[in-house]
C-alpha cells in the first residue's frame, strides 16, 4: 500500500509553514473519512486525541493500515478457520481495499 509514501508526504506537509493550516483540514477531513470506514478498528477516543497534528493522525492511519495487513495475513495462513473468521476476513479486505483507494485519491489530490 502507500503507506511509506503518506507518512513522507505527511512529514513534508508538517515541516512546512506556509499553507499548513489549509493542509491540516484537508487531512482532518480525509481522516474523518477514514475513521468512519475502519471504525471496528480505530475507537472514537483514539480519533479525538489524535484530530489536532498532521503527524499524530498519520501515525494512527498507517497503524491501522498494518494492523489490517497484520490481521488479514495472519487469517489468511490459517488453515482451518471457523465460519465468523471467513467472514471476518471478507470484511476486512473490503476496509482495506477502501483504505487503498482511500490513501491514493488523497495522495492524487495533494499534488503528489
């Protein structure tokens, strides 16, 4: 995924003076975006502490974007799995498709 990449563009876009405050809502908003998507696995008290710094709200976007990776590999390799993780497993490679598509759209419309 453009993990590496968000997190470089975030660093960039955080060290920078000018235009930071425009910047700042245009990443609150896609991050509004992303919690509502992955809300089974970013709680609300995480996204409230996180909603004031460009970094902070990278940091806990690309968590969760490993955690799912973490998570649909570790089901993936399982041989005998039950009928819930099947479904499990569904459900989570649809969030992070969304979560790819997601990552790109706003990484297109940042200039990148």
């Amino acid at each position: 995924m453009e993990t590496d990449k968000f997190l470089e563009y975030t660093k960039k876009m955080d060290s920078r003076k000018k235009g930071k405050q425009e910047e700042l809502e245009k990443l609150q908003r896609f991050f509004e975006r992303f919690h509502n998507l992955n809300r089974a696995y970013l709680d609300k008290e995480t996204f409230e502490k996180t909603k004031e710094s460009i970094s902070s709200m990278a940091e806990v976007i690309v968590n969760t974007v490993q955690y799912l990776d973490a998570e649909i590999a570790r089901l993936r390799n399982k041989r005998m799995k039950l009928p819930f993780e099947n479904m499990e497993l569904g459900e989570m490679q649809k969030v992070q498709k969304r979560n790819e598509w997601l990552m790109k759209e706003y990484l297109s419309g940042s200039g990148k």
